[in-house]
C-alpha cells in the first residue's frame, strides 16, 4: 500500500490497493486550475487539488496481466464483456484508469454459443491473479466492526471467517470468524523470517497455508474455518462504461424515467434504466435552477471525486432542458426518511454509530481533496443495501441560483438550511469543510433523534440570534454523553476548534472500545 495511508486513511488506494500498485505515489503532482478553487473565489472555498492529474496507470507488465473477478459484472455496452466472479481475464489495455480492455480466459477453451471473448471491464472488479487481493477470504482494508456487521449476515453460517489488513500493525493482518451469533477476532502476526501465526507453536509461510491449515482443523481457534464471508457489496463502477468516461454529456434519449422517487426544492429525482441495462438515479433539475456553464464547471470537479462513500456522479444531460444528473441509485432513498420511518424499531446505537462513521468517511475524502460540501444533512445521505450509507449533492448548493436571498429563511421548516449551516457560513459566507463539520453536529443529532428537526419550533434567525449568545442544542435524550460531547465540539464557535472529518471518522469507528485485549487468544480451545 502506498505511503498516503495510514490508520484511518480513507482514499481509494486503501480500498483498491491494486489499483495503484506499480504507480509511483509520490511523484509531485500538477494541480489543474480549478474554478471554484480559493483565491479570489468570492465565498472562500476551496476547490480540489490534484484531481485529474495523476499519471497514468502503467500497463501491467507481461507476466503480471492476468486477473481474477471479484464480483459478477453485466455488460452494459456492446463494448463491453460481462463476467463473473471468479472469471480469469487477460488484461491488453490499462491505459485509461477505470476501465481495462481484458481478453476472457476461458478454461479447457469451452466457450458457450455467442459468448464474447474480448471488451472493456470496470478495472475495481478484478485483482492480479494469484495476489492476496484475489482470494475470496482476503477483505483488505476493511476495519473491526465491518467485518462484524458483514460475518454476522444471515447469508454466512458458523465457521465464515474473513482476513483484513490490521488496523494498527502495518504489515499484519487480522482474522475474523464467525462463532454462533458472534464474531472473534485474531490477530495474524509475523516472525522476522515472514511467518504468519496466530500462535507461535505452528507458523505458516502464506496467508494460502495458513486457511488451508485452519479450515482443516481449529487447532485452537473457537471454530474450524468454514465458508468465505460472502461479499454482500458490490462496489459501484466510477463511470458508465468506458465511453462515458471522457463523454459524459450523454443523450437523454439513452435514458428511462422509470419511477419518481422524490422531489426536492430543484426538482425531481427519478429512478431510471440507461442503455436499457444499468440502473441509476435521474435528478432532473427546473429550469433556470442553475447555470448549465456553472453547472458543468463543478461537475468536472464532482465527477473524479471518487469514494465508496460519496454518491458517484456518472453522466449529466445538459444540452437542454430540464438538465439531467445522472447517478448511482441507492435502493432506499434519503437517510433523513429511513431514520424516521424506522424510529427507533431496528436501528439503535450502534448501527447509529455506524451510520455516522460512514458519512464521516466520505466527507474525510472530501476534506482530502480540499472539497466542500455546503448542504450535509440527512436528507443528503442516501442508504443503500446492506447498511451502507453515502453522502450525495455534494458541490451543488454552490451551484443552484436561490430564487431569492431569503430561501434560508422560507416559511416551511423543512427548507431550512441554515439550521444545518454554521453562523460564519450565513453570516460572512465563509463556506469551508468547518462549517461542514458543524453541519455535520447536526446530522449527529439527526441520526440520534431518528431525523427530528432540529431547534425545533425556532425560526432561521431566532437560532442565530441563539447561537450568537452560545446557545447549543441540548443533549438529546438517549444520547450518549461522548457522543454529546463530539456533537458540541461540531459546533465550536471558532471553526479552528472544531475536529476535522478524519478526527471524527476514527473516533466514531472506534467508538466500541477496540484495544488489544479483545483479540481472541488461539490458544484458548485447545484441549
Ligand atoms: P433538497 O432539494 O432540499 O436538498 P432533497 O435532498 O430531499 O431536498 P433531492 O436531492 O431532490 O431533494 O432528492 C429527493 C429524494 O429523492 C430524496 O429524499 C431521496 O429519497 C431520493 N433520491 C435522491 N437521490 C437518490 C439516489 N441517488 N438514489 C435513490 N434515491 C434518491
């Protein structure tokens, strides 16, 4: 893994470290001229730096072209293969980033009538052949509580189990299992020679060596290994196809309004079918809600904005209007709505935790590249299956003309940002990823209330009035303190004193105590 991860790093290196293997991380880097980027920008925000400017992926080298699939994929285009997991493929083109030209290998050269051999291939489906990454059991960086929350699915039984790069100890891994209704955890260790064990009496010389060992026996573990935890997440592909990757002004005729799911102060959202095969979400837009020029200038910047945990920007429909933004579709709609239907029924604290930690995920990525949200709140935070949570609409506040100054101040509740907005953002306009981090105490207390209002009952400026003379929210009840705690340190006066995203990622992950001694001893079991 390159030298930018650490601990709680969030970039997309640590999700798809093969990705980036044979690229050279630390080579300086050009900054494109970005539009919304600070310095003379009349709200003080800062654009992304970097974006775009990698170098270019290097093809891989001869010996090293052959990969396996980690998930199935449809084809989407006739230039597309379709594949499934498992799938062996030869890569002949990696030049463009997100999409491979691979060639199918095909076992014994059966080939079924009318199968295609050769087409292009969202490039974070596949790990090298033979690498780590491309075992079934190998979840990389997934953290402590993940692997719990996805062994745990009734999908998996007794014995799944799951390795994960240790959180702590670079360069060691973690074991995962699932015993009856709980997950053990043991930790893999190293000898100097390069031996894995968890236990000093039998070491191996490969992570291959070491499941083969324990799925034959549990030789002191809780349980014998069983079945490779089941990869209920399917990542999202950074584009379309391979053709929308630098086109992505598509024709509206290539899309399907299938059915409205919502609608919001701009317009409507829609779930929709494009190319007759890929579904994603359709938000069309008034007309006159924003300057398609505008528009497109952040869109370039939305669209390479890439994390497991952000909303992907696909395609936009801007030639006409209504303009279309085209994006990833999240089966159960706005966070804000799923926590009030739920009210306390399913979700508690710490699937609250969770939920939390992701959205703190993505915008640390965001804070990354120096980007801005302006607008987070849960109704900007869609859920999708298995509990996965992403932040959406990020950039577009600054793109929407307000019909009038006063939108912050309409009549309806619901329409009132600047509840989520901190005071030097209303007052001065001083957007920056603070005043996102303040927004962000107010999501935590949406999230804790099940998606109440907050301030209820006040107006807009009633609560700056409030604010001015140090008045917070009061801690909600059943609200943790420490969670209290961090939502007050969210809305420090001084943007300076509030924590920053990758601060409140790792302290909400590691919100249920992880120290050492809740490893499992592989000891223990022996008789
Ligand atoms: P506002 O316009 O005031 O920010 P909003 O965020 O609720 O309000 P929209 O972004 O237009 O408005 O979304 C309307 C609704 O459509 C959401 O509440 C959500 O239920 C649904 N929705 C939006 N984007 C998606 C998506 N990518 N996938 C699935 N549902 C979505």
């Amino acid at each position: 893994m390159g030298n930018c991860c650490q601990k709680h790093c969030a970039c997309l290196e640590h999700y798809l470290p093969w990705l980036f293997s044979g690229r050279s991380r630390d080579k300086p880097v050009e900054t494109i001229s970005n539009p919304s980027a600070g310095g003379g920008s009349p709200d003080n925000s800062v654009g992304p730096h970097n974006l775009g400017a990698d170098p270019p992926p290097l093809p891989p080298p001869k010996q090293n072209r052959k990969f396996v699939a980690l998930f199935d994929y449809q084809a989407r285009t006739e230039e597309d293969l379709g594949f499934q997991t498992g799938d062996k493929l030869e890569v002949l083109d990696s030049s463009q980033e997100s999409w491979w030209f691979a060639k199918l290998l095909v076992e014994n050269g059966f080939v079924k009538p009318g199968q295609k051999l050769q087409g292009y291939i969202p490039a974070n489906y596949v790990a090298p052949d033979q690498s780590i990454e491309a075992k079934p059991w190998f979840f990389g960086g997934f953290k402590r509580a993940d692997a719990e929350k996805q062994l745990l699915c009734p999908e998996n039984q007794e014995g799944a189990f799951l390795i994960r790069s240790s959180e702590s100890q670079t360069g060691e891994f973690s074991l995962s299992v699932r015993d009856q209704q709980t997950v053990k955890h043991y930790r893999i260790k190293r000898l100097d020679n390069g031996r894995f064990y968890v236990t000093k009496r039998k070491t191996f010389q490969n992570l291959n060596a070491f499941v083969r060992h324990y799925s034959r026996s549990s030789d002191g573990l809780c349980v014998k290994l069983g079945n490779p935890c089941i990869k209920t997440e399917v990542p999202a592909t950074y584009d379309l196809s391979y053709q929308t990757v630098d086109q992505w002004e598509i024709n509206r005729d290539s899309l399907q309004l299938l059915k409205k799911l919502g609608s919001g102060q701009f317009g409507e959202v829609w779930e929709g079918l494009w190319n007759n095969t890929t579904p994603v979400a359709i938000k069309t837009l008034k007309p006159g809600s924003m300057d398609p020029k505008d528009f497109l200038r952040e869109a370039q910047i939305m669209k390479n904005l890439r994390h497991p945990k952000l909303i992907q920007l696909y395609a936009v429909c801007t030639l006409e209007d209504p303009i279309y933004i085209i994006t990833e579709l999240m089966r159960h709609g706005s966070l804000l709505e799923y926590l009030q239907n739920d009210g306390g029924s399913r979700i508690h604290l710490p699937q609250q935790v969770d939920m939390a930690a992701q959205v703190a995920s993505g915008m640390a990525y965001l804070e990354s590249q120096n980007y801005i949200h302006r607008d987070l709140a849960a109704r900007n935070v869609l859920v999708g299956d298995h509990n996965v949570y992403k932040v959406a609409d990020f950039g577009l506040a600054r793109v929407f003309k307000l019909e009038n100054e006063n939108v912050y101040e309409a009549k309806h509740e619901t329409k009132l940002p600047v509840k989520w907005t901190a005071p030097e953002a209303i007052r001065s306009n001083k957007f920056s990823i603070k005043s996102d981090v303040w927004s962000f105490g107010i999501l935590l207390f949406e999230i804790i209330t099940y998606g109440k209002m907050p301030y209820a009952g006040l107006m807009g400026f009633q609560v700056l009035q409030k604010l001015d003379q140090g008045y917070r929210i009061p801690q909600p009840l059943k609200c943790p303190q420490e969670l209290y705690n961090i939502m007050l340190q969210c809305w420090s006066a001084e943007p300076k004193e509030r924590p920053t995203f990758e601060t409140l990622h790792w302290r909400l992950e590691d919100y249920y105590d992880m120290d050492s001694t809740s490893y499992a001893d592989a000891n223990t079991f022996i008789k």
